[in-house]
C-alpha cells in the first residue's frame, strides 16, 4: 500500500538534476514513476531508452501493491532495497539443488506453489529464476499479476528478458544485459510510492 513519505532536500534536487537531462514529462504516470526512480537509484540516464515499460501492467502492478499483494524477489539483497512497508517475500535456497536447475530456479518452483496467483515477482540477480518464471507461467502453475524481470549479467540476461517480453507475462523489463537488485527495488519502489496510478 502506498503511505506518504518524507522526501529528503536531496533527493528532490536529484530528480530536478534528473529531470533537467531526461524529458520524462509525456510519459503515462507509472512509466515515468518507474523510469525516473531507475535512472535516479543507478544514475544511469540511458534507461531512459533501455527500459521497457508496459502502463496497463505497472498499473496492475500497482492495484496488487496498494491492494496488499505479496512480493516474491530472488535475492535478500533485493527485499532489502524495498522501502515501503508491503510483504517481500525472499526465494527458499536452503535445500539442495534439484538436479539440471540453480537453486534460484529451484526456489522459484518452490514459491510458485505458495504465491501462485496474484502476487509481484522481481527478479534483479539470475537469469535462471526468470526463465523458470517464465516457463511456470507458461504451464499455468503461476499467474503473477507483474514481473519486474531484471537479471543482471553476461550470461543469458538479456536473453532472459526477451523470452520474458516474449511470454505474454505482464512485466517491466530492460533491453540490456544490465539490471540487478537495486535497479529491480526501484521498479517495485517507485509503484509502491506512486500515490496514484491515474
């Protein structure tokens, strides 16, 4: 659920340096919600152009959020950059690996039996997590109402997030093969901010 929150002087003065280098004023409200808090968390205004934002998703993203939904994210270090207070939920690793999957693909097979409808799931470290997402949701054993799919890395994370836009999934996602944590907290930050979706 959205609360109000004090904003610090400087953060203010870095969405107005911000603003000054990216024209995000025509953008639909949760884009420009989501672009802004990216490209403010990482510094990095060439999302601008790299992210792929999808508004009737993000706005379904944010009902779920303000409506209570869980969070499923990958990795600790992904909670832990989730500011507001909603639930975040933090994929099982403690058991052994199942054969021919990464633990993180093996905690998202585990977790989809928890959460299998209705809740955000933000992927910001492995790839293997999104493509496992990806092909539960395509069985019909999860149906998460957004993916924030931004896996990070060299090796099949931008591959990773082609099939994620290519499922059908309601989902925000980048082009590039960079991402990660911080950058996927924003996406679920910034809706969780966002006192409107109109």
């Amino acid at each position: 659920m959205a609360h109000p929150r004090t904003v610090h002087p400087i953060e203010v003065e870095s969405f107005r340096i911000l603003r000054s280098r990216v024209d995000t004023a025509g953008l639909p409200p949760c884009t420009r919600a989501v672009t802004e808090r990216v490209i403010h968390t990482s510094a990095d205004v060439e999302y601008a152009r790299d992210l792929v934002c999808d508004e009737d998703a993000l706005r379904a993203g944010w009902d779920a959020l303000t409506g209570g939904a869980p969070v499923v994210v990958d990795v600790r270090m992904l909670a832990a950059g989730i500011t507001s207070r909603t639930a975040v939920v933090v994929l099982d690793l403690s058991d052994p690996p199942v054969e021919g999957l990464t633990r993180t693909a093996a905690g998202v097979r585990r977790a989809a039996v928890e959460y299998p409808d209705g809740a955000v799931w933000a992927v910001g470290n492995a790839p293997t997590a999104l493509r496992e997402l990806v092909r539960l949701a395509a069985e019909g054993a999860v149906r998460p109402v957004l993916v924030v799919g931004m896996p990070v890395g060299f090796v099949d994370a931008a591959e990773s997030k082609v099939a994620l836009r290519g499922s059908g999934l309601p989902a925000v996602s980048n082009r590039s093969a960079k991402g990660g944590a911080a950058v996927a907290a924003a996406v679920v930050n910034a809706l969780l901010y966002l006192p409107s979706a109109q």
